[in-house]
C-alpha cells in the first residue's frame, strides 16, 4: 500500500466517522447489499422433526404452564437465520400451540392475520367473531386480521396446530394493534359452519358484498382438499414442479384467502422427483402425508408426516418421494403479487423457463 493509498483509506474512514454524528451513512459502501443482484437472504433452510423433537418439548410445555397462565401456548418456530426475532422467514412468524382437553385460550384480536394449520388432535375448535369452528387434522383455517377469536378443547385428546401470522410485516410497518376480549370465550352468534355453508358450495348469500379483502370462509376442510387432490392425480399429468398443487381462495375473488399471506396444498405422486424451482416467496411446508426429501439448493431435508420444513426466498427446490406425498404450505406470496414483487423460476430439463 502506498503513502497516498494510506492516506485517502484515512480520509475516508475519518470522513465516514464524522458524518455517523451527524446520522449520515455513504451509499457506496452498501448499495450492493441494499440492491443485490437477486436476493440475499439470511433466512436459512430449517427442519422441525415433529414426533422426535419438538412434539415432547410442546407436552413438556403442557406440563410446566397452562393456556390460561399464556394466554397462547406456543413453541415459536424460529429460523436460525434470524435469531431473537420470533420470525420463520423475514415475514412471517410459525408457532405450533397446544390446547389440552378442557382448556381455553382466551378471547383478543389483533391486527395481525393468522391461520391455523392442524397437526394432530380433533374435536377442539377455534371460535372467529361468534362462529366456532371445529378443526380436524389437514383442516386450514383462518382467523383474519381484527377479528375476535378464543380456542377451547371439549374432547379428550390433546391438539395440536401450526400457527402461520404476519407477525414481522405488521411490525415492519408498526401497524399492529391488539386488544383483549371482555370474557374469556366469546358469546356463540352464529352455528358452527355457518360460513362454511353459506360461501364454500360454490354459492353467495345473493345480495352480499365483502367488507374486506378477506375470505369469508373460515375453515377449508381437509377432506375437500384432499377430494381435489385425488381426482387431480386420478387424472394423471402431474407439474413439473409441483406435482398436483392447488392454492387456497377467498370464492368472492379467486385471490389469496388473506391479504398478506398465500397457502397451498400438493401431492407428489408416488416415485416422483419435481424439476428444480425458486420463487421470491420464503416458505413454510408442514407435511402431511408421506416421506421424502426435499433438496433446498446443497442442503437435503428428510421429512415425514408432521414434520415442518421451511425453504428461503429464490433457493431452487426440488422434492422427491419415494411413496405419495400430500404437503401444505404457506408464504408471503399474497403480499408481494399486491405489490408487483413476486417472481418464480421453473428449471424444466437444464433449462430455465
Ligand atoms: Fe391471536
């Protein structure tokens, strides 16, 4: 290093130094982190062996604190990639909460929006604005943004679910507001599967008009998808990609059920292998059905039923199975296609397509 090489590295150091006090920062220094290239994230693929790891730590917490003394009791799921930050991926927060025979989990609302993925135990519900909704394993259900909601467990087996929020984009805009019930459950409105009736066959109340961008469905039962997918694969032609896969809709848009968050379900047929693919949606994989791998760039995840794996923004991925595989999954792909954000790459055959 010369004299004068020294002396501008100094220079600029003392430059950079100076203008911290005065809250400046140089452009130069960062712009290829702040505009990459493609995306550079810290999210890092994950895998949650449910019965071999976690499911004993969810009982233990069962043991050790009740769902009244947490208001939820939840082991939080969080990306290794993002320490201290509750978040799974940059945008959403994943729980697994456990609600024992006889317990209640007390009535709020919030402005995050949450769905609930079941896992295993049936017979407990989840009540939204009045209406209970009982859950089953493979049910997806919705508690939208705003709307009151408390849980309870009248059958005498232990469930568990996956919570997916939005948690981290309502902090990133500090926009989250929460409040808590006046009681602990909230007064019954509306008979169970109300909304089930009136929305999911394929009808509308005639002069109904949505309030929000939310779906007015609240549960889509397990063994709906489960009809879709099977008569999918009966039909043969499986996707490259995704096997047979299928997306979760609000029936008054054809759109995502929540404003922010996107959820699907697939199958893999059995032997298949799916053709590498990347989109800029990080996301959450709860397994249903089935064994297999899934290949998130060199990193290999040997998954089996109940077992959640969680795959990073623009990582190509491939899954294979050796038997049929049935998997859920979830991301922030509703709120970047609402924003022009989303992007996908589907390597067919060595070629990008
Ligand atoms: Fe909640």
């Amino acid at each position: 290093m010369t004299i004068s090489e020294v002396s501008t590295e100094d220079r600029r150091n003392s430059f950079y130094e100076l203008i911290r006090k005065d809250n400046l920062a140089s452009l130069w220094q960062r712009l290829h982190s702040l505009v990459p290239k493609s995306p550079l994230t810290p999210v890092v693929p994950v895998h949650w062996d449910y019965d071999g790891v976690v499911r004993p730590h969810i009982f233990t917490a069962g043991e050790i604190v009740t769902a009244e003394e947490a208001e939820r009791r939840v082991l939080i799921l969080e990306n290794p990639g993002l320490p201290g930050s509750a978040s799974i991926t940059q945008s959403l927060y994943a729980g697994l909460q456990l609600v024992l025979p006889g317990e209640v989990a007390r009535a709020h609302r919030h402005s995050q929006s949450a769905l609930r993925f079941v896992i295993e135990g049936r017979g407990a519900y989840t009540a939204v604005d009045g209406e209970r909704v009982a859950m089953s394993p493979g049910d997806f259900v919705l508690t939208p943004s705003w709307r009151w909601h408390d849980h309870g467990n009248e059958s005498d087996e232990p469930m568990v679910w996956l919570d997916g929020l939005d948690i981290p984009i309502i902090s990133f805009f500090d926009a989250g507001f929460a409040e808590p019930g006046k009681a602990i459950t909230q007064a019954e409105l509306r008979p169970p599967g109300d909304s089930e009736a009136r929305y999911s066959n394929n009808l509308l109340p005639v002069d109904w008009k949505p309030g929000d961008r939310n779906s007015p469905i609240l549960r889509y039962p397990y063994e709906r998808s489960n009809e879709t997918l099977s008569a999918m694969a009966r039909g043969g032609d499986p996707d490259a990609c995704h096997g047979y896969k299928v997306r979760f809709i609000n029936p008054a848009t054809g759109s995502t059920p929540m404003p922010t968050i996107a959820a699907f379900i697939q199958r893999l047929p059995e032997s298949f292998e799916t053709a590498a693919y990347r989109s800029t949606d990080s996301t959450i994989f709860a397994v249903v059905e089935g064994h297999g791998q899934t290949k998130v760039g060199s990193h290999c995840i040997e998954w089996k039923p109940r077992d959640v794996f969680v795959v990073p923004s623009w990582h190509p991925v491939v899954h294979r199975c050796e038997t049929e595989a049935t998997l859920f999954s979830f991301s922030d792909r509703a709120a970047q296609e609402t924003l022009g954000l989303w992007r996908e790459a589907r390597h067919l055959n060595g070629e990008v397509a």
